[in-house]
C-alpha cells in the first residue's frame, strides 16, 4: 500500500442542542416517575392493570410463540454482538474509534445500570415469566434497557456522521422507535414483564445512549490531541493504520 495513511476524519464537539436537552430531561424525568412508582408498590401499578387488562399469555398460541422468536432479538448475548458488529463497521467505515466505542458502551452501560436496578427496586416480575423461564427482578426490563440504547446510539451516530440527509435521519428515527416498541410489546406479551418495566428500560435505554452520543465528540477530540510518539498514542496509530488497510482491502469498493 502507497500513500499516506490518514486517520478517520475529527469529529467536532457541538454545544448540546434544545432538542437533545429535551429529550434527555423527558427520559430522565419519566424513568424516576416509574423508580419512585416501582420502590413504594412491589406489585403492578394500576398503569399495568389498565395496560393489560384482561390478557392472559397462552404458551401454545402462535402469537405467543412469534412474540417470543423476537424477543430473543434483545437478549443481551445478542446486543453484545450487534454492538461489536455495528462497532466494527464504524470503524472502517467511517474510522471513528470514539463513536466504535459509544456503539458499544451504550448498550453495556445500560444493561448494568437496569442490573443495579433491579437488584435496588427489588420489584419482582409478573407470575407469567414462568412462562418463557424466567425469574428474579423485572424493574426495569433488561431486554428494553439494552436494546433501546442500541438502537438510539445507531440512529444519533448516523446522524452525526452522515448530516444533511432529512429522508435518512426521518427513517432512521421512525425504524428506531419501532423496533424499541416492538421490542418492548414482545417483553409483556409473554408474560416476562410488566409494561412499566419496559417503560423504564426504554427510558433508561434513550438516556445512556444520549449521554454516549454527547461524549462520543468529546472523547474523539480528546484521542486527537493524544502525542503518537508514546502510549496510548502508538496504538491509535496502528488502529488507524488498520483501518486503512481494511477500507483499501480487495473487494472493497472506494
């Protein structure tokens, strides 16, 4: 290989706009609602009675058992390799090593944030988990947690990274919503939480993925001004030397 090699293109750091505010303090307010809701009542609240009156999950239903082919879609097994996918394709195609890692961090700090949670609230689940196999603590969902912040940090990612588009920011939102609902619904369908759970893993979801997206500009002009003469330095470079020869490998079109 010829040439120089250039690292991925510095991704500037922008104030934090209204909406971004808005929608962190909407989250954040909603998720502490729910906890404050979830801590004084161990049973559902009267938002899950109304939500899910008169449903009963039958395990033989094709329903049922569609409900539960995508809910594994959000397990965390596969939100750890969705990430790692997502964040490999990042960095060579885009050569961001701090937005490679907020694809993954999000999701990861999600899934221990609901798993403090559930262990502090201590709101058991619904009699159906038995269901599907599942028990201990169900507030907030993990399911919804981990997979809300993957999805949201995909979206704000390619937003960032790709501005000036209004049809693709347009669709990336609608799909993004639609998959954390879907995700969500499938959780209560069988059996395995209460829809406050989900409500709150969403919640809980959105705010960590915004917080990684709002750090992810920070943390790459930090590993910028990082000297390449010594470590950590070193190893940036080689990472974008890596980077380079896998966007110049065979097959790939430039």
């Amino acid at each position: 290989m010829t040439g120089k090699i250039e690292p991925g293109r510095p991704i500037k750091s922008r104030p934090i706009s209204m909406g971004t505010a808005l929608r962190v303090g909407v989250a954040t307010i909603l998720f502490l609602i729910l906890v404050a809701a979830a801590w004084h009542h161990t049973g559902p609240l009267g938002l899950d009675r109304w939500l899910v009156h008169g449903y009963v999950p039958r395990k033989s239903s094709a329903f049922f058992r569609l409900n539960n082919a995508i809910t594994v879609v959000g397990s965390p097994g596969i939100v750890v390799v969705l990430a790692f996918v997502c964040a490999v394709i990042v960095l060579v195609r885009w050569g961001s090593l701090a937005w490679a890692a907020a694809c993954f961090a999000a999701p990861g700090v999600a899934g221990v944030a609901e798993t403090l949670g559930k262990s502090i609230i201590g709101r058991p689940r619904p009699a159906t988990a038995a269901l599907t196999g599942e028990d201990g603590m169900g507030f907030p969902s993990g399911h919804a947690a981990g997979f809300t912040a993957l999805v949201v940090i995909l979206v704000l990612m390619t937003l960032a990274l790709t501005p000036r588009r209004p049809r693709l920011a347009t669709g990336l939102v609608v799909g993004a919503v639609l998959a954390a609902v879907v995700m969500a619904i499938t959780r209560v369908v069988v059996g395995a939480h209460y829809p406050t759970d989900v409500i709150a893993g969403m919640a809980l979801g959105a705010v960590v993925a915004e917080v990684a997206a709002i750090a992810a500009p920070i943390l790459s002009q930090f590993l910028d001004r990082l000297p390449r003469d010594r470590f950590p330095g070193r190893l940036l470079t080689r990472v974008d030397t890596r980077i380079v020869r896998a966007r110049h490998a065979p097959g790939r079109s430039q």
